[in-house]
C-alpha cells in the first residue's frame, strides 16, 4: 500500500520549498453556494457603506469617534466613562464569536469577514473580468510585457487603488461621521495634510493587501484562524469532505472522489479539503460546489465535500447543540442580560467633581474656608440639558466660573467652581462632601468628594 502523501504538512501551501511566495491561482467559483455567498456579501457591503450614513433623531446611528473618545453603537452613545459597559459588550461579543466558531467553525470568515469579502466579491471578480479565469491569468502573468498584458495590468490596478481610496474613505466615515468628512474633503488639502498623509497610507496599505498579500492574512496574520485549534472539536460543522464516501480515491476503486482535484483548483488558500479541517481553511464553500459540478458529471450524489462534522461523518447524524456551546448560551445569555441592564440602567449624566490639583484651601476674612474642584458632565442623551449643582450635605456656597451650566446633548461641560463651608460648619481637616446635580429641579445625579480644611 503506498505512503499517503503528508507533504501538506511540510510548510503552507502558498509557500515554495525556498520559503519565497507561490503564487495561487484559484479558478472562479460558481454553484449554489457561490450565489449564496455573493448575494449576502451585498448585504455586508450595503451595510458597511450605508450604516455611517444612517440618522437616528438627527444623530449617527453608529460612530466610533476614538478621539473624543466617544461611541455611539445602534443609537447608545458611550463614553470613556461606560468603559465598564463597553467591556461587558466586547466581552458578549468575544464569546459570541467563540460561540459561533465552536459550533460553525471558520463560516464568519468565508462568509462574512471584510478580508474575504473585499478580496473575494470585490478586487477578485475586477480581476476575473479584467484578466479572466486562472489559466488565462497564469499565462497573462508567465507571459513576456506585451501592450495587451500592460494595459490589463494597468488599469486592474488603477482601479484597486481607486477602490482602496474608496475603502479608506468608507472607513473614516464610520470613525469620524459624515459632517467632518464632508468638512475635510471640502477644505484645501494643505489644511488637513497630515490626515490626508495618514489616508494615503492606509489606502496603499489596502492597496497592498488585496493586490499582493491576498489570503495570507488569513493563514498567516489573522489570529482568529489559530484560535480554532482550540475551539473546533468533533461535532464542529465546518466544511469536510466525507471520507467514508470519497475513499478510496481515484475512480478505478469504490470511492466516489475521482482525484481530479478540481476542490483544489478553486480553494482560494489554495488547500486540499481532504486533508480534513486545516487552519488555512476560511468555509468559504468554493469546494462544495466545484465537487458538486463534479459528482453530477459523473452521475453522484452531490454533498462529497459539504457543511457536516467530523461526527457526523463517521456517525452520519448531526445536532448543532452539544455540552460544550450550551454551556457557552448559558453564559452568553447571562452576559448579554447583564449588559443591557447595565446599559438601561446607566445614569443620564456622569459627573465628575475633584479638587483642583495643587490647591489645598483658603481662609477668608468672612470666616469661610473655601476649596477650588474640577467639574466634568457629560450629558449622555439626545436632549440639552439645563443643569444646576447645589451642596447638599451641609450649608455652603457654590460660586461657578461662567453663568451656566447647559450641557448640550452628547457633549461635555467642563468648568471650575469654588465651594465656601463656614469654618463652624467644619468637625475635621477633612470632610466629606455632597453635591447634587439638578435638571429642571429634579435632582438626576449626586456625587461625593473630600473639603479640606484647617
Ligand atoms: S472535487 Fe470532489 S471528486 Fe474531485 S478531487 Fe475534490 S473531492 Fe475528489
Ligand atoms: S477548503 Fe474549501 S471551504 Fe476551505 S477555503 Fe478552500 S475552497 Fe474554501
């Protein structure tokens, strides 16, 4: 019997035996999956194009502002101050994804993650259309610089980068909002050069991944592929091709995988499916509907290579649920849960009050003690809101730099106050201190803090 060929083992499979890149020219994919992929890849597309666009009550429904570190996600605004909220959320999404991976393996990448969805339903069908199918690209490409070669290669890649820029742009959009994009693309580029430095770099950035770097990002950069060694197990449904069907290969023999390696030709990370679930592996379905092609030419069943686990290929029956991610509902659910309590329940406003750095106190001739505080406000609604602040622990006098306290709706009030306690009032050099915080004379917030004193 001869040795199996295990040389897929060796090093990746873009990879030449002198470690130098092997180019992979994967064939177009086409079949019910193919479909499947390219009408949800829309939905993904309208959505990352179209959410930066979209207005709740005047207001972004999504906007990663990092600078004023502010984010609103689906209409909530968060600030730096809902770190706590915010984690919860990551850490929901985190064991979303975790969740996902151990019960559909790598599918969020083939099917839904802007690496493939770019390379694969964007800059690669501009290529199919420009260079064609693999055959005839890997003549274009082997071939001596002709006009012809020069003018496809010339305008396929004139269109990657005006498509990189586009996606720069897109990007921006989402952390800085339609209102400053529009102000920095309408000013003179001399104004804002260093933001349009930055936006040429992340675009040739782009540029360079979808042109030449392609699917390594995914075998070898993106740290979720490697985390599925971990997460995968047998009941697992990921793409598999059913080796008690299929083997033994070859056609002369029972199994019904002819050998014709055409599961190979359209991988776009150029891997052999069966050599079972591989890191390299992105879900992406390109197999199971080329070997379908190939079952119904020879007069097979389809479904030699389809969504199935290991388990259900050795046992023939699947279930989706198992202890391992019911487990991981049960924590999900409780997690989530907590977040939008948290998040419900999360005051309109969060205040800050401190004592001005380097300032301990001043005695006044009326017989006062006076101490100087900091005041942050952030108003975290869609509403103005008038806001007043009175001690409410004990008699004293709050004198506030400026007249008002009207903090518009997301923003933040900064200002300074001086708070004056009659030296009678004062059992101790250090005494706590309550402030309420008051809209329309409805009190919203109380903060406590320290006044020093003698
Ligand atoms: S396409 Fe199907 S029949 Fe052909 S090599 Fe792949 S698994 Fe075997
Ligand atoms: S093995 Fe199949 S599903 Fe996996 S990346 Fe290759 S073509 Fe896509």
């Amino acid at each position: 019997m001869p040795e199996p060929d295990i040389s897929f083992r060796d090093r990746p499979i873009n990879m030449n035996e002198k470690g130098g890149r092997k180019w992979i020219y994967a064939k177009k994919p086409k079949g019910k999956w193919y479909r499947r992929r390219t009408v949800f890849s829309w939905f993904v597309l309208l959505f990352f194009i179209a959410v930066p666009f979209i207005r709740v009550n005047g207001h972004p429904f999504v906007l990663l502002d990092i600078a004023s570190r502010k984010f609103i996600l689906f209409g909530a605004i968060f600030w730096a101050q809902d770190t706590f909220i915010l984690a919860l959320l990551m850490l929901s999404f985190v064991l979303f994804i975790v969740l996902f991976t151990v019960t559909f393996g790598r599918l969020w990448c083939g099917w839904a993650c802007p690496q493939t969805i770019f390379l694969e339903m964007v800059f690669r069908k501009i290529e199919y259309l420009i260079e064609g199918d693999f055959r005839k690209r890997y003549k274009l490409d082997s071939g001596p610089w002709t006009s012809e070669k020069v003018l496809k290669k010339v305008s396929k890649h004139a269109i990657f980068i005006a498509i990189s820029i586009a996606m720069t742009n897109t990007f921006l959009l989402w952390f800085i909002g339609t209102e400053k994009w529009f102000i920095l693309i309408s000013e003179p580029i001399r104004d804002n050069f260093s933001g349009f430095i930055v936006m040429l770099i992340v675009s040739g950035f782009f540029y360079w991944v979808y042109s030449f770097f392609r699917e390594q990002i995914c075998t070898m950069v993106c740290p979720y592929g490697r985390m599925q060694g971990v997460l995968l197990d047998s009941k697992s449904i990921v793409v598999s091709y059913d080796y008690f069907r299929g083997e033994p290969r070859g056609g002369k023999t029972d199994g019904d995988c002819i050998d014709c390696r055409q599961c190979i030709s359209v991988c776009p990370t150029g891997i052999d499916i069966r050599n079972g679930t591989q890191l390299e592996c992105i879900n992406c379905t390109a197999c199971i509907d080329q070997c379908d092609i190939v079952m119904k030419n020879i007069g097979k069943d389809p479904g030699l290579i389809r969504f199935d686990s290991d388990h259900g290929i050795k046992h023939g029956h699947n279930s989706i649920w198992n202890a391992r991610n019911r487990a991981y509902s049960v924590v999900l659910l409780v997690l989530f849960s907590f977040f939008i309590y948290t998040l419900l329940s999360r005051p309109d406003i969060e205040t800050t009050i401190l004592r001005t750095p380097g300032l301990l106190y001043q005695e006044n001739a009326d017989n006062t003690i006076s101490n100087v505080y900091n005041i942050k406000i952030v108003n975290k609604t869609h509403e103005n809101m008038p806001l007043e602040i009175h001690l409410i622990s004990q008699e004293g006098l709050i004198k506030m730099a400026g007249s008002s306290m009207d903090v518009k709706d997301q923003a933040m009030f900064e200002s300074m106050f001086i708070l004056f306690i009659s030296r009678d009032l004062l059992k101790s050099d250090n005494t706590e201190v309550e402030f309420g915080i008051y809209s329309n004379g409805e009190l919203i917030e109380t903060y406590k803090t320290s006044f020093v004193s003698p």
